[in-house]
C-alpha cells in the first residue's frame, strides 16, 4: 500500500539512472496505442492502424499444440538455446526457405524477434564501432545502436526507389569502423523489398570485409504479387557474416506468445545463448512446442492471411490516393502502407496527432521511424476492410474540412 510515509520517502531519494539510459530510444506505436486507449476511454472512437501486428487469431492447429503441451507438463524450463526440436524444426524450414544449409546449433530461439536485435548490438557493437541502418526504420535498431554506444549510421530509403537500398550510397557509407550492417526486407515502416539483384548489389559493396550482417526478416512470408523472398544468408561468402532474424510473431499471428529466433554461425550462436542465460533464461517451454507445430504443420492459414493482407492493401492503397494531398505506392511486403503527405503542407507528426484526436483514426508519423520518415505517415492494413474503409471516409472528410 502506497501510504503518505513512502510517498514523502521516495521523493526524498532522486532517481539516479545509469547514463545509458538516456540513449535508450522507444517504439512510438505503443505510446500511440495508449494515447487512443486514453481518447476511448474518454467516449472517442477510434480506428487503430498504429500497432504492427495482424488481427487474425493464431491458427487453431498451433492454438491446440499450446494447450496440449501445457498439460503434458511443458511447464518448466528449458535450454537458453531453445528446445532442440524446434532449433532442427527452424534448421530445416531455413534451409527449405533459404537454399542455405544449417544445422541445429545454427538456431537460437528467443522471446520474439526483437531480442536478437538487442542481443546481437550487445555481443557485436563496441562503443565507437558504425552500424549502418535503414532510415526510416524498425525504431529498436537506432535505439539499440545508440544504447551500446556505437554510432549510427543511418542509409536513408527513398520512395524514387521504391523505398529499396541504393547500392551506392551504402558503398559510400561503409568504413573501416563499420561493424554491422542491418537490412529489413520486407521492410517496416515502407513495404519496400530487396531483390535478388539488390542484395547482390549489397554482397558487391561489402566484398570480403570482416562486415556482420542482421538481416531482419521478420516479414518474409508476407511478399505480395507473387514476389519471392531473397535473403542475403544464401549468397557465396555470407553465410558465416549474417544474422537471419525471423520469427512467429506476423507469419503465425503469435505476437503474444514471445517467440522468434536468430540464425546465425555456432560460435556467434553460443554468445547469444548466454546473453539468453543472463536475462530471460529461456523462451516459454510450452510456446516452443507450439513453434513445432507452426513450422512443420499445415501452412495454409499462412497462405490466407498473406491473401487477404493483399487484398487489404490494395483497397486501402486506392483509397488514399483519392484523399486530397495523399499519394501512395503500392507496398511490395509486410502488412504497412507509408503514403507521402507532403503535399498537405503538414509535418507528419502534426497531422498523426490531429488524425488521431480529430478524426478518430490512429496511425504512425514517419518520423516515428527516424528523420527520414518525415512527409509520410504510417498505416497498418491489419484489419479488417470495414475498419479501413472506415479509416479512409474519416480521413478524406478531414483533409476536406481542414486543407
Ligand atoms: C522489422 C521488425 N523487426 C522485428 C520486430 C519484432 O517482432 P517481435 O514482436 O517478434 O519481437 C518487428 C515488430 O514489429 C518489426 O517490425
């Protein structure tokens, strides 16, 4: 119970945080998703295209692995490493997917994807060391860069360029300091995808430098039009310089039950594992027999949720381009569609808000994603058509009434 008497305590004591606190950055969708909760709770409808995370259930079949292995006792703890059958179930399916040969100790398994971006800026980025990364860009990459005390080296994407990587300007940006290179196909916030011939031209500009790769690849079963997913693991040399960060959380609809996992060379494995021994011990035993299930069983619901995302986005995609000072290409992966709203004459932040506390339908400014995102808004196509169709009639009447 908070009495008057601890109430007075604490404000007697200053909160000393560690310094590097101060560097620690956020993910904005969240606050955003408490700013609308907060207007909900106030009378307000609101529409949510904020938070990355598809509106389906998890298919039933994993659902069932769940319950069963809760009852079978998969109750305790497990491996850091994860469960070796799900470690080889991952091996197979990445060699399956990738054309790249691994075996189990290839495989660390972690409450989600993001872990492995934390863990592998941790083992991998001295203080000083570049990391380049996309901008704009999954915010956890800058704020884990800036966390560990490397510098940021930001590679902005363009929507000339179908919001790829420009294969010069990375040439331009590597360094004798540069460590780590991040790369994000499908990519979050733009849909934007790398080709083959992209991540050829990425291969080419890195040559035979001592360069890691985190290849995020959290949206690889959500390439659109029939495009196949390319990851740069199966190129010639880079096998042994790439992390493959991959995961449950969008392909089965699984966000929350915390399981994704990082591919990546047994020495490189081993330190990531203890990471994992030093903060959460080890991903939910039950969880992994579900993950079982969701890789080796039936692949359909998969099928259908990416069909039914494509048909999401080309309706919303259409819808925008009506809306005055809106225009939007058509994203290639992942389930966001990032329109240019330059031509309103607000900033994105700007306009965010007022969507948000005027019309009733939250998304995500660009700048949400680093300085690069500015002119663009974010929009999650995870729900349902009525809902965006809702979306876009609220925002059409807005930009009416107020430009
Ligand atoms: C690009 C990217 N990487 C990683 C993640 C983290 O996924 P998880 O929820 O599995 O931690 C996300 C989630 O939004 C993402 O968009």
């Amino acid at each position: 119970m908070t009495t008057f008497a601890t109430m007075e305590k604490a404000a007697q004591y200053e909160l000393r945080l560690a310094q590097r606190m101060s560097r620690l950055g956020t993910e904005t969708a969240f606050e955003v998703l408490n700013k609308a909760r907060a207007l909900e709770r106030q009378g307000k409808d609101v529409v949510h295209l904020e938070i990355g995370e598809p509106d389906f259930d998890t298919p039933s079949n994993i659902v069932e692995a769940g319950i069963k292995a809760l009852k079978a006792g998969w109750t305790h703890y497990g491996p850091s490493a994860g469960l070796p059958e799900l470690r080889q179930a991952i091996a197979e399916d990445v060699e399956r997917s990738r054309g790249v040969k691994v075996t189990s100790d290839w495989v660390v398994v972690v409450p989600g994807g993001k872990p492995i971006i934390f863990f592998t800026m941790l083992a991998l980025a001295d203080v000083g060391d570049e990391v380049i990364y996309p901008n704009p860009g999954f915010p956890i990459y800058e704020s884990m860069i800036h966390y560990v005390g490397a510098k940021a080296v930001p590679i902005g994407l363009h929507e000339e360029k179908d919001f790829s990587l420009d294969v010069n300007q990375l040439a331009g940006l590597i360094t004798d300091r540069t460590r780590l290179i991040i790369l994000n196909s499908p990519h979050n916030p733009t849909g934007g995808t790398l080709s083959k011939r992209d991540i050829e031209g990425i291969t080419e500009a890195i040559g035979d430098r001592n360069i890691m790769v985190l290849s995020d690849e959290i949206y690889s079963r959500l390439m659109f039009d029939g495009e196949q997913h390319y990851s740069i693991m199966s190129e010639p040399g880079f096998k042994e310089r790439t992390i493959l960060l991959d995961g449950f959380s969008k392909t089965y609809a699984m966000t929350g039950w915390r399981m994704g996992y990082g591919v990546m060379r047994p020495d490189l494995a081993t330190h990531i594992s203890r990471l994992m021994t030093n903060s959460t011990s080890c991903t939910a035993s039950f969880t992994q027999i579900a993950g079982i299930e969701a890789v080796r069983g039936d692949q359909a619901p998969v099928d259908r949720m990416r069909a039914e995302f494509q048909k999401r986005r080309d309706a919303f995609v259409a819808g925008l381009n009506r809306i005055k000072g809106f225009s939007c290409r058509v994203p290639r992966g992942a389930f966001y569609v990032f329109p240019n709203i330059s031509k309103t004459g607000w900033t994105s932040k700007k306009l965010a808000d007022a969507l948000l506390e005027d019309a009733g339908v939250a998304c995500l400014s660009g700048t949400a994603f680093g300085d690069y995102g500015e002119g663009y808004l974010r929009f999650s196509v995870a729900n349902s058509l009525e809902n965006l169709n809702k979306a876009l009639e609220r925002v059409d009447r807005w930009t009416k009434q107020n430009l």
